[in-house]
C-alpha cells in the first residue's frame, strides 16, 4: 500500500493560514515597493521549490509583471548544501534594464543566491532584489542581503509548501519539520 503523503512527518512548523496571512502581507509591501517604477518587473521563480510560494505570491502582486523561471542544482537529495552551483535552466528572456525580483523557498547556507545574484547582476537588470518564505540565518556560510523575508525559523530540515525531500512532500500545503522515518 502506498504511504500516507504526510508519513515522514514529526510536526507542524508554520500552519497553511499562517503561510497565507504572510503571503498577503508580502505582496502588499511589494507592491507598495514596486508601484511607481517604471521599467517592467519580471519575478523569477527559482525552481522547483519556489514555484508553490511563487504562485500564491504572485497572484498578490497587483501590478503589472511578468514571469520567468530559472532552475539551478543545489542540494542532491541529501541535506547538505552543495558547494558549486550550476544553472540547469536558464530564463527565456532579457532581464538587461528591468526589475528582477527573485521568488526563493529558503535561504540556508546563502551560496545558491550569492552565485545567482551575481550571475544576474551582471546581465544589468535595473533592479535585483530577493524574496524569499524562509530564512535560516544560523546556517548562513555567506553573506546575500535578502529584501523581503517571510518566516526566519530554526536550524531543522522541512518540508512542504514546495520543500521536498528526494523530491516528495512539495504538496503538502504546510511547512513541517522532517521525522525520523525519513
Ligand atoms: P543554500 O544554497 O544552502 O542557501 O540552499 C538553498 C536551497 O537548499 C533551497 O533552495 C532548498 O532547495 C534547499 N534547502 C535548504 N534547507 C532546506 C530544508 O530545510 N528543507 C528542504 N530544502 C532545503
Ligand atoms: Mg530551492
């Protein structure tokens, strides 16, 4: 018989409404933010654990905007963070001379955004800025300055709302902390 979706989990770290409260709150300071710029704002959705978050954000943006999505390797199906980053997809368009804003599901150790702000920021966007749900600031091994955050949360491994592990859990609609049947 096949597992139950939610088996390899030990608890609830932040509920479905709390996700969804903050990702109101987020969207009303982005588009506070971006809402008298001129040039085109393009949101990059790093996948694939962003595109949950980004598809909840985004819909609270009320601005013009388009979408883009890039994917890079980071951790394998392991926990540790990988040390190089490679691009595995790149984006479809131009963001020379636009405001790029980047949709992430967790900043850990800081390397995957570090090597792809500065693979971004040297193809002169107008504006790059960082989004991310969570952020784990005691993991971090480099420095990223990260502009809009929704939850800092403590140094466990979780799942859900896009985070997977060996790539499940990515529907579960909550952010939980890993069990031990894992
Ligand atoms: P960093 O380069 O160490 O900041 O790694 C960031 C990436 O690692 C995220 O985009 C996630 O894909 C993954 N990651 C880091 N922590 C977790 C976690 O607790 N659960 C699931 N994935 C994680
Ligand atoms: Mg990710």
């Amino acid at each position: 018989m096949k597992k139950a979706w939610n088996s390899g989990i030990c608890r609830t770290l932040i509920t479905k409404e709390e996700i969804a409260i903050k990702v109101k709150e987020l969207g009303k300071i982005i588009t506070e933010d971006y809402k008298n710029v001129e040039e085109e704002l393009i949101v990059v959705c790093l996948l694939k654990g962003s595109v949950v978050f980004m598809s909840d954000l985004c819909r609270e943006i009320k601005l013009p905007m388009k979408m883009d999505f890039m994917s890079v390797s980071s951790y394998g199906d392991a926990f540790e963070s990988s040390k190089e980053v490679k691009i595995k997809k790149e984006l479809d368009e131009s963001i020379m001379g636009k405001h790029v804003l980047i949709i992430e599901d967790i900043i850990d150790t800081g390397r995957t955004l570090k090597k792809i702000t500065e693979i971004l920021n040297m193809r002169e966007p107008k504006s790059l800025k960082i989004c991310t749900l969570l952020d784990k600031p005691s993991r971090r091994e480099v420095k990223v300055t990260v502009d809009y955050i929704g939850f800092e949360i403590p140094d466990e491994f979780v799942l859900g709302y896009g985070l997977d592990f060996k790539q499940e859990y990515r529907n579960l609609p909550e952010i939980a902390v890993m069990g031990p049947l894992n």
